[in-house]
C-alpha cells in the first residue's frame, strides 16, 4: 500500500540530483538592476554564464558570479565523483525576488523631506542538466 509513496519519493530523489539550487538573500542592490544581468544568463551553459559574469562591467554581476560558483559547489557535493565540465549544466533557471525595503528621509526645499526607498533583492539559482 505504501510502495507508490516510496516509488514517487525516490523519483524524486533521482530528479533532485540533476536539479540543484542556490540562494542569495538580502542583497542590497535594486531587483531591477540584478534582473538585468540575471536576463542575460537564463538558459546559458555554466562555463559561459562564469565568462559572461566575470568581464561585465556590472556590481550585480560579481554577486552573481559568486551565487553561480556556490550552486556548482553544490552539484558537485550531490554527485561526488563527477566533473561539471562533462556534465553540461546549464542555468535552468533565475529570478530576482524584491526583498526588505530601508526607508530614508532625504530633505528636500522649504523644509520638507523626501521619501528615499533603498530596496534590496532575493536570487535563487537553479542549475540543471541540459535535456535533448
């Protein structure tokens, strides 16, 4: 009775080898500005998406790069033994969450102030292998 249960779960378990993820939270840059590079590197192979992060010109693309690195660590510790160069993985997938708001007052002529929101951002990673 129990053995479909058990059957789905180890499924499961074989799917998550191929899949792994990784997180960044709170980092303190705009989700606009992180979405821009992360756009660029959805759907790339590893080795090209560390190219593409490692000469842009961009702050967000050294948290990404560090981001990527982490979620490869990761795979490997999943399935030691392997290489990731002989694995194919590619960025499956990346979204860029807003994250807590730090609200300023910035003043403003006559006396006023102004509302300044300094946002920060959630990234998860998922790393797969590529599927023919």
């Amino acid at each position: 009775m129990g053995s479909r249960k058990r059957d789905s779960n180890i499924l499961r378990k074989e799917e998550g080898k191929t899949v792994v993820k990784a997180s960044l939270s709170n980092c303190p840059s705009s989700p606009r500005k992180m979405r821009l590079m992360a756009d660029i590197i959805r759907g790339e192979k590893v080795d090209k998406a560390l190219y593409i992060l490692k000469y842009s010109k961009k702050e967000a693309s050294g948290k990404l790069e560090k981001l990527l690195l982490s979620a490869m660590a990761n795979w490997q510790n999943k399935n030691e033994g392997a290489d990731v160069e002989e694995a194919d993985l590619i960025v499956k997938g990346i979204f860029v969450d807003s994250a807590r708001q730090l609200k300023r007052l910035r003043p403003a002529p006559q006396g006023r102030g102004h509302r300044i929101r300094k946002r920060s951002n959630h990234v998860t990673l998922i790393l797969g292998n590529k599927e023919i």
